[in-house]
C-alpha cells in the first residue's frame, strides 16, 4: 500500500522484468554482478540438470566431483562443462580450481554439513553468489543468517509440486494452480494462475475488485508482456496472473475476491 514505510533491516521481494530490477538495484545502490562462471561440487542429477542448463544460456561452468567413473559420465553428457575428478570438500582442491574467480557456487553433494561448509568456505573467499543443497528444512531459516545467498531444499520443491498438483486436481475444470511457490521460508506464497472463461471479474479495474486481505495481483502476463498492474488495469481471458499470497491458500482463481467484492 502507498502508506507502507519501508524499516531498516526488512527483507525485500522485488518483482518485475530482469531489466528493470538491474537498473533498480542500480539506483539504490546494490550492484547485482553478473554470473559468468559458476562452480558446482558434486555430480549427481541435479548438478547434470544444472550445468545442462548452464551450457543452454551460455555460462561457463565446471563439476568437481569425487567419483572417478561419475566423472567420466559426466564427460560425454556435458562436453561443455568442465568435470573435475576430485573432493569438493579439499580447500586445496578448491582454489587449484580457481575458487576465487568464480561468480557462483553451488554445493549440490548428498552430506548437508559438506554443502554447508563447502559454501561458507566459497563465501568466504569472495564468491558472489552462494548456494547450498540441504535436506533438512527445518534449518533454513537459520543456515540464510550465515551469509548464504540460497538454500536448495529438494524435499520443498517435491512438497510444492505436490501441493500445485492437488490444487490444480480439485478444480481442474475452473481456475486451477499452474505453479506455485513457498517465500518467505514457507509463510507466504507466489501462485499463478490463468484466467479463462470462468473467472467472475474479467475486465475489472483492479481498483474496483475488494481482494481477500493477504492477496496481491503482483504481475500479469499478457501475450508475453510482463504487465506491473496498477488500479486501472484488468484481467483478460488468456491472462497469467501471479499472486502474492499470505495466511490463505487457493485452488480456484475465483476465491481471491471478498464476500461482495465484485457486485
């Protein structure tokens, strides 16, 4: 809301294109380096996943991993990542590779301590961008006060997934979930959802719809226009619609209005 007053050590969430959120961070002074090479400890599926990807958009990226014949697999899938045959944990091993001219680092082995150390060590030595695998999720809340950018859960991105499946199950004929994601360590969440036939307000202004309290209409995305709605704005059919949601949860688009709030 307009009246809302932002309070030294608040934690922010931005949204918007990545353009506009660079020159943003310009403005106010944070400079957001730019991720050129990345290096990434343990060769397992989601280091494979990750460095694919990596390859696709056009970064440099290598894969220290202790397992010999993992390496040599690793090797033929990747032919543009780097494979290293060595201990991700060894600090020896991690600057004779160059640590201090990496601009991420992620910590993908299967030990939450090594992950941990692993990418404190990184941090310590300058790496920008910091992330660790962990499994246990009750710590990461405490384990982001310690300097580390990101926290990798695989079982909250299972239980997401799960969670947008059943939404989207129990009305998939109406307005169902088509992503969703835990913020905020899991007190909030990001919801999209599309706008088709039968949701009840389209093309109404957003400043005449009375929204659930906890409800923010964060972006539309409109034919792949990436819309930052304002009070006169409304919502097509055809319209991905990104929620910011707090204390509420939602399976059918429609809920987010109040009791008379579209009359």
């Amino acid at each position: 809301k307009g009246n809302f007053q932002i309070m030294a050590d608040d934690q922010i969430y931005v949204i918007g294109k990545p353009s506009n959120i660079f020159d943003f961070c310009v403005r106010i002074g944070i400079y957001a380096q730019k991720v050129r090479n990345v290096m990434i400890i343990g060769g397992g599926r989601i280091a494979y996943y990750l460095a694919g990807y990596l390859e696709e958009i056009g970064m440099k990226s290598k894969i220290i991993e202790i397992d010999r014949d993992r390496c040599l697999e690793l090797s033929e899938l990747l032919p543009s990542t780097l494979i290293i045959n060595g201990d991700g944990s060894d600090e020896t091993v991690l600057y004779s590779e160059n640590l201090n001219d990496m601009d991420a680092f992620v910590s993908l082995t299967g030990r939450d301590e090594e992950n941990l150390m692993a990418a404190l060590f990184a941090k310590q030595n300058g790496v920008h961008k910091v992330v660790a695998k962990i499994n246990r999720v009750n710590y990461t809340s405490v384990i982001k006060t310690l300097g580390i950018d990101s926290v990798l859960s695989p079982k909250q991105i299972t239980a997401n997934g799960i969670v947008r499946f059943v939404r989207g199950l129990k009305n998939a004929l109406e307005n169902p979930v088509e992503t969703l994601y835990k913020i905020v360590d899991g007190r909030a969440e990001a919801v999209e959802f599309i706008a088709n036939q039968s949701t009840k307000f389209l093309n109404v202004p957003l400043k005449d719809l009375r929204l659930v309290q906890g409800v923010l209409v964060a972006a539309i995305v409109r034919k792949n226009e990436i819309i930052i709605p304002h009070g006169k704005d409304v919502i097509k059919q055809g319209d991905s619609v990104i929620l910011i949601v707090k204390d509420k949860q939602f399976s059918d688009f429609n809920d987010i209005i109040a009791p008379g709030g579209n009359d």
